[in-house]
C-alpha cells in the first residue's frame, strides 16, 4: 500500500544538539513534499515544501530538507535545535494524481531539553 | 494565525448523534480540505471541495459528508457517530485546487464521543 513513513515516533534532543528526521514515501511518480510543524496547542504550520529542482531546500526557522529519489526520502534536519522547537513534526506527500490532497505520516514528537 | 476558522473549538456527543463542523477559509481561497487526526490512524485526508465542487475524496466514511457553500465556507456531517470517531478535525484552505498549492490549516475542532 501507498505511504508515508516517519521511523521515528518520539525524539528527545538537548538544546544545540543537531537533527533528522527521517521521512520515506512509497508513491511512485512525480510527487512534492512537505513538512509541517504543529507547536503544542497550535494548527498546523508549512516549514518547507519541495517540488523540483534542487533536492536540499530551505524553509523557516533554520529547517531543512533533502529529497533523495533513489531512497524515496525527505529527511528534516536542523544544524542547532532550541527550546522553542519542541513540537510535533509531519512529513505530507502530494502524489500525482492531478489532486492537491496530502497523505500525512504519522508524525515525530520533538522534545528539546534547555 | 493561518486566516482558517473552526468552528466549535471543541464537541462532546454521544455514539448515535450527529454534529457539523463549521469551517471559513482564508480570504481569497476557493478551496477546502478536511482532515481526520486520531491516535491510531494519524492524520487522514477525507475530501476536498474546489468553488462549490467535490475534487477529491479520501478515506471517509459514508457516515460522513461535506459540502462547501456559495460563500465558500464549508461544513463536515458527522452521523450515527461512534466511539472511534473521536478526533481532531483539521480545515485547510488553498487559493486553488491545484496540484501543490499550499494548504493552510485551521485550529482544528475535537470532537470527543462518549
């Protein structure tokens, strides 16, 4: 069956500490990728998204990704993490079928110690 | 503050009812998302509507039905409801249906069946 896998359910990170995240995929074709962030209590919110080109893209508050098509991966990573990103973090796929949906996988908890 | 409103922020009802979710999308957008976010299936696409129309269907039950009106805000029918329907109901909004357009989502609604 199609999905969206995120390995990694519960991470637990001190403060300056780096990060990955990992995400695989297993739709085939051309898809775009995303990461979304949910801060406790909050909606969520797009960190970055990928759809061509350059496979490392940048998004907000120092995240990054790389889409690596031959592993069907989009792993988040951040050099230094901080209190303030303790959240829950998700990898969406958009696979190509005309559709703007999103399949969603089921989320890392981040857990950043000061 | 994504711009997408929910509408109620939280429901309790029990197994039989049913209720309606209220969403309003962002200014300009013309299209809805609704999403399911329980403990054990994750977050699940359900259907999306684009200006009035039905664009794609996801995993939702027949118990459940959507429709978005001419002032382009949206309402999720939730009947003969059951245990396992307790969850977060995220809205999303987009300016077009189109294939990787961004999705922005509201605060979501819980509805808690007993």
């Amino acid at each position: 069956a199609q999905s969206v896998s995120q390995h990694n359910h519960h991470v637990i990170l001190s403060e300056a500490a780096s990060l990955e995240l990992g995400c695989n995929y297993s739709y085939g074709g051309t898809v775009n990728l995303f990461w979304y962030v949910q801060y406790p209590g909050q909606h969520l919110q797009l960190l970055l998204k990928y759809f061509s080109g350059d496979p490392l893209v940048k998004g907000i508050k120092g995240f990054e990704a790389e889409f690596i098509k031959s592993k069907f991966s989009f792993n988040l990573r951040k050099p230094s993490v901080q209190w303030s990103d303790t959240a829950e973090y998700f990898c969406a796929v958009n696979p190509q079928t005309g559709a703007n949906n999103l399949f969603f996988g089921t989320g890392t908890r981040l857990t950043v110690i000061p | 503050d994504s711009g997408v409103t929910q509408t109620p922020k939280h429901l309790i009802t029990a197994t039989g009812q049913r209720v309606t979710l209220r969403c309003s999308p962002r200014s300009g957008d013309l299209s809805v998302y609704w999403y399911q976010q329980s403990l054990d299936q994750g977050l699940q696409f359900l259907i999306q509507y684009y200006n009035g129309e039905e664009r794609a269907k996801g995993n939702i039950l027949e118990r459940f039905s959507a429709q978005q009106f001419p002032d382009l805000h949206s309402e999720l029918n939730l009947s003969s409801l059951e245990l396992g329907d307790s969850a977060l109901y995220f809205c999303a909004s987009s300016v077009s249906g189109t294939r990787g357009v961004e999705q922005y989502f509201g605060p979501g609604t819980r509805l808690t069946v007993t």
